[in-house]
C-alpha cells in the first residue's frame, strides 16, 4: 500500500514543461519594464493574472489536467487543516508585505542595471530546477499520512 500511495503522489505532478514553461514566463514578466520601458510595468501584472486564470481553468478541466501531465491530484479531505491554516496565513503574509512595500515609495530605484531581468531569471531557473522536488514535499507534507486506512491519498484519472 505505500508503494501504491508513493506512486500515486508521484503521479499528482505536472509534466517537466509545465515548470520549464512557467520559469520562462516568470523571468519574461520580471524582465519586461527592463526592456520595454516603465510603461510596460504594469502590463506583466494583467498577463500574470490571465495565466493565473488560464491555468486554473486547465487544473479544473479533465483534457486540461491531461495537458498539463496531472493524470490525478490530492483529495481535499486528505489534505490536513493545519497545513490548510498554514498555506492560507503565509500566503496573506506574504500579500500584505507585498503590498506594504509598494504603498510607502513612489518609485524604487537599486542603482543596479536590469535588476528585474537577473531577479527574474534567478527565480524562473529556480522555478524550472526545483519545482517539481517543492511540489512534491508540499504535496507529502499535506497530506495525512495512515490518518484515515483504507482511503487513498489521491483521485483516479478525472
């Protein structure tokens, strides 16, 4: 039974493209007021936005799971809700310090040339090298572990 619940985690991941596709895009979103002026610094907010949107409908769609290489994923009745408690409050965390930088200065200046673009390439090779290893210690520290015998951790194909 465990290997069967290991080799069904391992299949609750995204194809290798779909990290190498979204580092690519995230190094693309960051690096574009560098090339394109400040006028273009609000125009990767509305892109990253509607790829938010795009992928969530794909997650939610079995031919768009199938797409994206996600033949199943984790139930919500295994996934543990302290973990659930924890996710929602650093994802706030992480909202309200993003946005309490922005209010207080009008403009931020590094004196370093094409910082977004370096910023953006180191966060986006990130994305593509680890990943898939983050997705996965997510998806094992969730889920509850021999709570619950005889339930599987994950759905079969949608």
């Amino acid at each position: 039974m465990g290997r069967r619940r290991d080799q069904s985690r391992s299949s609750a991941d995204h194809a290798r493209w779909v990290y190498v596709l979204s580092g690519i895009v995230f190094a693309a979103l960051f690096a574009a007021p560098d090339f394109f002026g400040e006028a273009a610094g609000g125009r990767p907010s509305v892109a990253f936005g509607a790829l938010a949107v795009g992928y969530v409908a794909l997650l939610n769609t079995r031919r768009g799971s199938a797409l994206l290489g996600r033949p199943v994923r984790a139930r919500r009745q295994e996934i543990s809700g302290p973990f659930r408690r924890y996710a929602l409050l650093t994802l706030l965390a992480v909202l309200l310090v993003g946005v309490a930088f922005q209010l207080p200065q009008p403009d931020w200046h590094l004196g370093v040339p094409y910082w977004r673009t370096a910023a953006g390439v180191a966060g986006g090779a990130a994305l593509a090298v680890f990943g898939p290893r983050c997705r996965q210690a997510l998806l094992s520290a969730a889920t509850r572990d021999g709570r619950h015998p005889g339930r599987s951790t994950v759905h079969g194909t949608r």
